[in-house]
C-alpha cells in the first residue's frame, strides 16, 4: 500500500502561537518563514531540515517519503 505525502501542515509560530495552515513546497526546503502575525523571522531548529520539521504539524514531504531534505 502506497502511503499518502500531506501536502498540508498547520505552522504554529513558537514566538507567538499563531497557527496557519500552509502548502509545503514539494520540490525544494523552505529555510525561513515569516509569521503572519507577529512578523517574526523563523529558521529551522538544529538538526531540522526546513522549518516545516520544526513548526509543522506534519514534516515536509521528502522527510515523509525517507528521503533526506534537500
């Protein structure tokens, strides 16, 4: 059975816990993101790949197909 990449993923800012569901880019890692809300500049945490396996509910699709990110 063939698993199902989400394409969507809640990002919840860790400085204000604004929460947006977002498209993750499917052929590249998004590096920064800027919250909608409170305008802070994120990048991923050590160890992360892109700021989705951060702050995402769900991690980017490479990262769910066992791939490395980027």
């Amino acid at each position: 059975m063939k698993k199902t990449i989400e394409l969507h993923s809640v990002f919840t800012c860790p400085n204000c816990g604004y929460q947006k569901e977002e498209e993750m880019p499917t052929d590249a890692c998004q590096f920064l993101y800027e919250c909608k809300n409170c305008k802070a500049l994120l990048k991923p945490k050590p160890g992360d790949c892109c700021v989705y396996c951060s702050y995402g509910a769900v991690p980017c699709p490479p990262i769910q197909k066992n791939k490395s990110c980027c």
